[in-house]
C-alpha cells in the first residue's frame, strides 16, 4: 500500500486534513484505531471560530454548519450574582463565533471522505510510523488480523493526546504542563437551552458554570467538579440544583431540565509539546497541544495546525517548495501559545481553586469588574474569543 500522506487519526485534525489534501489533488489514507461510531460518539467541542467555519467550506464541507450553526454575537460572564454580556461582535468590528458540536463537524468531514471514495481504515491496530527521519516514511499496522505496511511520503501525526506519534519522538521533545485541581462535569439534554444566543459562563462561590447548546433542542452545560468525583456521584437532580446555584437568579429560573442523554467528566490541563515536525513526522492538534476547555480552543487549534499543514505539503507537492513544511512548527506554535495563554488566563478566572479564598477571590472579583467594565478589556476578551488573526 502507497499514498503520499499517511494520517493518523480520524478526529476532526485528520479528517479535515485529508479533505484539504483532497481538494489539493494530494491522496492520502487515513488509519482511526477506533470504529467511526466511537468516533462520533465523543461530545467535546461546540464553538466554533470564523476560521474554522471559513476552512470547512474551504474543505467543501460548510453547507449543513452554514445552516445548521447558531451564530453568536456575544458571550456572557455571570458572576457576584449578575450577568453582564460581552458584545463580541461589535468589540471585534464584527467578529462571531458559531455554536456547531464537533460531532456535527465530524460526521460532515466523514461523509464527505466516503462520498469522494478516500480511504479510511477504521480499527488500525498498534500504528507504528518508521523512517520519517529519512526519505522513505512508512507505517507499520494490524487490520483485519494481518499485520500491514503503508509506504508515504509524509506522516500527519492526528492522533489525539494519547496517540502514537507524539510517543514515538518523546526523547526528542520539550513538553509544558500545567494540570488544574478540578475537572468539569458535563451534561448533554435534549432541552432548550437557556440562552440561546450567547455562551454563559460563570465564576460562583460554589465553582464555574457553562451553558451552552448544540442545537435550539439540545443543551450542554457544564460544572467545576472534584477531580476525585465519579459520574455515578452525580444524579441529574444533583447536577441541576448545583448548575442553577452558581447562576444569578433570573437564569437559574429559565433553564430547563430534563434527562440527561451523557454526561462525563473531564480533566482539565495545559500541554505543548515542541517542535511540532521530525523530519517527514508532522504533529497537529491535540497530538501536540491541549488546552483547558474554558475558551473554547481546543478544536479550532486542530483546525489551524492543519490549515498551515495542508499548505505546506501543497507547496511541497504542488509548488515543489519546501519552505511551508520548514516553518510549519514555528507557524503553528506562535498562535498555539497565544491560545494557550488566553485558556489559562480564563480558566484561572472563572474557577474557584483551593487558595481562591481571601487574597486570590478579591483579585478574581477586581479583574472581573474591569473586565465588564473597561472596553479594552472585554476587547482583549472579545478579540481572543472570536480568534487571533492567522
Ligand atoms: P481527537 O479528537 O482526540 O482525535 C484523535 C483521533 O486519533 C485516534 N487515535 C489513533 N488512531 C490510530 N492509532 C492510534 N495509535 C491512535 N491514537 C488515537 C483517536 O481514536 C481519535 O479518533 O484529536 P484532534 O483531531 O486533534 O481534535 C481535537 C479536539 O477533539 C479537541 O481539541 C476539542 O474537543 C477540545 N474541546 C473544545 N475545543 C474547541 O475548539 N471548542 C470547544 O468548545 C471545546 N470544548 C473540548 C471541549 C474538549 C473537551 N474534552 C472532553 C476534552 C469540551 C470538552 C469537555
Ligand atoms: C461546549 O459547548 O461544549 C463548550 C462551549 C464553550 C466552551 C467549552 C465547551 O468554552
């Protein structure tokens, strides 16, 4: 078996990659250790950023989120009890983010791999990449039962956190690690959600809160939890009466419960790893970097890394240049560490930690009120919410 770019992972980082490299007229397979139903059934992300919107069409896969998204025109931070909105839209000179859940992005980036007939083989088994320092990359697997070989030109390492790739040149890296004392609790109900136009988050007390949505049936909230709390320690009827503490009143009185449809808890944690190349080894999205949740980041990180891949290997197949994949990490981590310090600066924000009483709650508490307050400061918000400029 031969292709020019072998991918790794069929999360939103491979899937679009390869439709970007399709568009290109650049074959590629892609190997998912998982089957595509597992693969959708993660709920993770649901806000997306114009860029992200801009690549899907620029993958030809923006029809359904052009219909389908909930444009938002502002967020709104909730804390001493009140809410106060923050006009991204107008700080940003016109900006919006659009609320899309990934598994949408997913099954839309996915649907148009099997229409335009690109392989992808599910359930790949113990992936292994070779020789990526040298001329000849190949990847060695387990399909079907029998241990198979993919010769390439290149490797996408897209293959999550817990991928192989990032493994694989662990000696060769420098990681950046911040792990925070909590986790969030998620939960996804079939309800509408409270506020439909504007992402909700909140700095209570009692911990942070998030009300989002992935459709106008269909709500996603969250809550700061224990890092020790287990699912099963958190009934539906806990997880409402918790959510509508650490809201102001007039919201708490509008949501909506219902039965919960998932509901997970997930780590939050800071992570770099650099450089993002080896040789003919590229890492992209979570294989290289993860983000706390808070901003939203995670997957339009994805999406950039791998706008900046797919022109680079297209000036390289194409142009016959290999500047773009020369500058590829550096590219990539300049906006990866603007990211990064935004999630941290928000999630240090809006969560309560241990050490949160006295000193560390009052400056909580200043940096809000200017926040909501000052316009440069809900501009310096607004404008790292809505993305960074490429
Ligand atoms: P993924 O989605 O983890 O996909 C990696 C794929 O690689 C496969 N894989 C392998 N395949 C073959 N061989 C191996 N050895 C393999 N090892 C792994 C995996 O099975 C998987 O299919 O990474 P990718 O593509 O880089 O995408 C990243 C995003 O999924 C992630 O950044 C976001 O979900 C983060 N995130 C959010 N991002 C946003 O931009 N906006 C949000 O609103 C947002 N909310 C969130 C989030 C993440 C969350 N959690 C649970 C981590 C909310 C939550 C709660
Ligand atoms: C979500 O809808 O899952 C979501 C929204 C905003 C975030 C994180 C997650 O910051």
């Amino acid at each position: 078996m031969r292709t020019q770019v072998a991918i790794i992972g069929a999360g939103p980082a491979g899937l679009l990659l390869g439709q970007l490299l399709h568009k290109a007229g650049i074959d590629n397979i892609i190997l998912e250790r998982h089957t595509g139903e597992y693969v959708l059934g993660r709920i993770r992300a649901g806000i997306l950023e114009q860029v992200t919107v801009d690549l899907l069409h620029e993958a030809g896969v923006g029809h359904r989120v052009e219909r389908e998204g909930i444009v938002h025109h502002a967020i709104e931070l909730v804390f001493a009890g009140s809410r106060h909105p923050i006009d991204i839209d107008t700080l940003t000179g016109g900006k919006v983010v659009t609320a899309y859940g990934q598994t949408e992005l997913t099954r839309d980036l996915m649907d148009a791999r099997a229409a335009a007939g690109l392989a992808t083989l599910y359930e790949a088994l113990d992936v292994r990449p070779h020789g990526f320092d040298g001329d000849r990359p190949t990847l060695t697997f387990t399909h079907g039962g029998r241990t198979q070989e993919l010769a390439c030109d290149f490797i996408a390492g897209c293959d999550g956190f817990h991928g192989v790739s990032r493994q694989t040149v662990k000696d060769r890296i420098t990681e950046f690690e911040r792990i925070y004392p909590f986790g969030w609790l998620g939960v996804l109900a079939d309800v509408p959600p409270v506020s439909p136009h504007a992402i909700v988050y909140g700095n209570s007390e009692r911990g942070f809160s998030l009300c989002s949505m992935r459709s106008l049936a269909r709500s996603r909230y969250y809550v700061q939890c224990p890092l020790e709390d287990k699912v099963e320690d958190w009934s539906d009827e806990r997880f409402w009466e918790e959510l509508k503490r650490r809201v102001d009143p007039e919201l708490a009185e509008r949501i909506t419960t219902g039965p919960s449809i998932e509901k997970s808890i997930a780590p939050l944690r800071s992570f770099v790893a650099e450089p993002m190349r080896f040789g003919r080894l590229f890492l992209a999205g979570d294989a290289a970097h993860i983000v706390p949740p808070t901003g939203a980041k995670g997957l339009n990180l994805a999406a950039t890394d791998v706008k900046y891949l797919a022109s680079a290997l297209t000036d390289y197949f194409v142009a016959k240049t290999s500047e773009g994949i020369d500058r590829y990490s550096q590219r990539c981590l300049k906006r990866v560490w603007k990211a990064e310090r935004f999630s941290w600066w928000l999630t240090n924000l809006m969560h309560r930690f241990d050490d949160t009483q006295g000193f560390g709650q009052r400056v909580q508490e200043a940096e809000l009120d200017y926040l909501v307050n000052s316009r440069a400061a809900s501009t310096a918000l607004a404008e790292n919410y809505v993305g960074l400029p490429l």
